[in-house]
C-alpha cells in the first residue's frame, strides 16, 4: 500500500542546497591538549617558592637550570603526610599547595610535592608533562597507581627527562627518559628499563641501588648488587585532576598505610633519614644505614632538627592519639 503525503496546499519548503550549506566546524583543542597553563604556573608565587627551597640561579627553561631546581626542590621541601594521618582535608588546587608547602614551610607527600614543581617549572617555560606510577619496591602484587612523576622537557634539550621530585629519597635530579639509562648523583644511583607491556604500552622501570664499593658497576674488584625497583609508570599523560584522584585515595582510604602513622623523609647529598612512626632509619650513598627508636616525647625535637617539620601541639596529640595501643 502507498501512502502518499497528505496535501496541505502549500509549497513545501526547499532546504539549501549542499553548495550553500555552512561550513563544518573542524574540532576544538582538546581539553587534554598540551596548553602553558596546564598546572596553573601563572597563580604560582615564583619568588617565593625558589626562596623556600633556597634557590637564586638563573629562572630560564635550560638543562643546567631544570638539574639545579629539582635538587632544590628535592633537598628544600620535606615528606610528610601530617594532614592523612591526622584525616583532615587535603586540596590539590596550587593556592591550597602552596600555602602549606611555600608560606606554611611545612612538606607535602608526592602529588603535593609533584604539583608544585610542575607549576614551577612550566612557569620558567618548560614543557611539562604528568605521569602516574606504582611504587613496588620490590612487592610481587600490583598495587595501585598513587604516585606523581613528571616528565620535564628543557627548551635547549629536545630530550624528555624523568622529573621524580616526589619521592622522598631522591633522585637529586632528572633522569632522561630513555631505556638503559643511568644517573650517579653524588652517589645515589638510579636507571630506568623499559620492557614491552598490555596492547603495546610500554611499561618503565625506575630501579635504584646502594652504590659505593657494593654498587652495581662492572668495575674490577666490585661485587655487584641487586637493583631494586622502585616503581613502574607509562608515559601516558596525566593531568591534576587525576593526581587529586589518587590523593584521595592516599589520603583517605583505610588500606592506605599514610592513614595510619606518621612518615617523614629528608633527603640530602649526604644521607637520607626516614621517620616511620618512632623508628628513625638514616641511609648513606654507599649503602649504610643505622636505625634507631625515638621517645614519644622526641618526636617533636627530632621532626624540626632533622626534617625541618614544626608540627603544632595540637597535632603532636592527635598523632599520639592515634598511635595503636601496645606501641611506644
């Protein structure tokens, strides 16, 4: 059966022909496009932040200057996770960043720490680049992706470097990212390995070691040494809203070990001291490392000479509030 149209006794509309339809717009610039405000550099307070991790080089996108920036950063701002332990909210947003960690001189845990540098140096007109790792430490389980890295270009460099300024042990500068490779700062080594990973996305290795007259070297005489990996990461890019992802969970979940007792870390050319709870762990470049237990009533003492952390009384009781019974 035909079914004809019904007749209304009007002409019926004629659209435009395809010679003058508009134009189709070509698509926008993607939201997860590289842009210069991609971490929020121009919010930053440059000359106070390169006053708190006490630098006064040259401010321009080089090399020698990104080297020079992020053994200050990694050497000026401490590790610590006062806010997650004690549960109190923990913004991501760098205004909020940088009043805890610029004008509150207090430390900042890796996407706090990461965050800041971030902004630092695409301010300077770096290229930057966030990533997202697993720390592994040598763990046989996959555990989840809770750890900021940055992958940093310089504008006399067409090399991307590994920027791990979150960490609390270092590395004390950039790594290039590139399989194989090695870096010796003042006697802490590291090296990436890339291996083949899921649907052709590689998987990279940060893998650190003691050096010294145990290290990893082929040099005559030297007994080699294990690396250990540190943790795995892709290049696929990541942006803040996804470091404020993983923060919560650091920061909130009750699996997370930073919700259940204090950590503090300093790292510097000479040593690097780790606070878990009460048992303070110094490291030297060969390899060393001594432990010891501090008295609840030290705690305070030892976080300001040795970390340069000054907690408030208020949160000094808290965190010994919250120490599981039986503990010191």
């Amino acid at each position: 059966m035909d079914i004809q149209p019904a007749d209304t006794g009007s002409t019926p509309a004629v659209g435009p022909s395809a010679d003058h339809l508009p134009p189709v717009p070509g698509p926008g610039p993607s939201p997860t496009d590289h842009r210069p405000d991609r971490w929020s550099g121009e919010l930053l307070d440059l000359d106070a932040y390169l006053a708190r991790i006490g630098y006064d080089g040259p401010r321009e996108p080089t090399l020698a200057v990104l080297r020079d920036l992020q053994r200050a950063h990694t050497t000026g701002i401490p590790f610590e996770n006062v806010h997650a332990v004690l549960g109190r909210d923990l913004p991501l947003d760098l205004p909020s960043v940088e009043a805890r960690l610029v004008r509150g001189r207090r430390g900042g845990y890796c996407f706090e720490r990461v965050l800041l540098f971030a902004a630092a140096t695409e301010r300077l007109g770096f290229r930057v680049t966030g990533m997202i790792g697993r720390v592994s430490l040598g763990a046989p389980k996959v555990l989840p992706a809770t750890h900021g890295l940055l992958a940093v270009t310089a504008r006399d460099d067409d090399r991307e470097w590994l920027c791990d300024v979150g960490f609390g042990a270092g590395p004390l500068g950039p790594i290039e990212l590139a399989d194989g490779a090695r870096i010796a700062y003042d006697g802490w080594r590291h090296r990436l390995e890339r291996r083949p990973g899921a649907h052709g996305i590689d998987q990279w290795w940060l893998y650190q070691t003691a050096p010294g007259p145990a290290g990893p070297d082929d040099v005559p005489g030297r007994v080699r040494t294990p690396w250990i990996d540190r943790h795995t990461f892709t290049l696929t890019a990541q942006y803040p809203v996804d470091y404020a992802v993983g923060s919560h969970f650091v920061g909130t979940n009750a699996r997370s070990p930073f919700v259940r007792r204090l950590f503090a870390q300093r790292m510097t050319p000479a040593a690097h001291r780790s606070l878990d709870d009460l048992t303070l762990v110094t490291t030297l470049p060969d390899g060393t490392s001594t432990t010891e237990e501090i008295a609840p009533q030290a705690l305070d003492a030892t976080l300001r000479e040795v970390f340069g952390i000054a907690l408030t009384q208020e949160e000094l009781r808290e965190i010994a509030a919250r120490r599981p019974a039986g503990t010191a």
